[in-house]
C-alpha cells in the first residue's frame, strides 16, 4: 500500500560532477533525494540538494563529501542557510497548505518548477505564481501558499547574506507561526 502521505511529485534526481585522479571530469555521484518532512508547512517534504558551509567563494570544487548531507547549524536562520555558505534546496507544497510568514538572512532565488503558488509579502501583496515563474528574496518578511488541488515543487538557492538594514534599522531572521 502507497504512503498516503508522500507527495505525488517524484524523487529530486542529483548528478554531481568531480575529477578523477589524472583531472579528467567525471560523474561523481547519480541519486534520488526524497525530502522529509517539513516542519511550519502542514504536509510538505523538502530538503537539500546540496549545501556548502566554508566560504563564499567556496572550496567545495574536488571535495567527496555529499553536499546533502551537511548540517547547517544556524537556528536564527531556521537552518536553511550556513552564515557563509548556501544552500540548493527544494520544496514541496501539498495542496492547500501554507508555508509561515518568514524571513532569513540571505538572498533567495525562488524557481517554481511545478504546479502554482501564491508569493506573499508582508504588507499582504500577493502574486500568484505559475510554473516557470521566479522570486528574488532580499531578506523579506514572505510566506508561501499553494491555492491548487495539485502539488507544487519550489527550488531555491539561499546565499548567506547581512541582515537587511531598512532606515538603520536591522531586519534579522524571524518566523511567525
């Protein structure tokens, strides 16, 4: 019997390129990522892709390690991106389910790769999304809903970043649940 509670999108397919030892390219690494499940999004899976913690730039080019599987441990950015890393990571939204009004101390590039999402801002805009559509976060109050009957898959790359500072004012990381 099916889990009913996996998302009916398929698994996050990685291929990850490196060098043998003469410095030829080769394919280092093919998976399936499946997520897990998500806390603050009734329903939803989602996990990293890859994640880099060193530096930016960083020095992650030859290295073995699964980029998956680094921890980040960074709550006050709800450990989804290292102070001076990234992180590749996707999300999936099950039908009517909303993620929390948020904000994180990074740039965010948001692509929506399936189904349709509605972007929400602080001041209650809203812009509805369809697959194909991308957002650029800049440490903003945002939250995520999706409106459909069907899933939808949202793909970010979170940068560290500063807090933003609006009038001398520090925006730091916070959700409100």
């Amino acid at each position: 019997m099916a889990d009913s509670t996996l998302p009916p999108l398929p698994p996050i397919r990685r291929i990850v390129t490196g060098h043998n030892e003469q410095a030829i390219a080769v394919v280092a690494s093919d998976v399936m990522l499946g997520g897990e499940v998500m806390t603050g999004v009734p329903g939803g899976r989602g996990g990293a892709i890859w994640i880099t913690t060193d530096s930016i730039p960083t020095r992650d080019n030859n290295s073995s390690d699964d980029g998956a599987k680094r921890v980040i441990d960074a709550p006050p950015n709800m450990n989804l991106v290292h102070p001076s890393g990234t992180n590749l990571r996707f999300t999936d939204i099950p039908p009517g389910a909303a993620a929390p009004m948020h904000r994180t101390s990074s740039v965010d590039y948001n692509i929506l790769v399936t189904g349709e999402l509605i972007h929400i801002t602080e001041d209650g805009t809203e812009k509805h999304l369809k697959a194909g559509d991308i957002v650029i976060q800049k440490g903003t109050m945002h939250s995520w809903r999706n409106p459909s009957s069907s899933w939808a898959r949202l793909v970010s790359v979170l940068i560290a970043a500063e807090p933003a500072v609006v009038n001398g004012q520090q925006q730091d990381p916070r959700v409100i649940f």
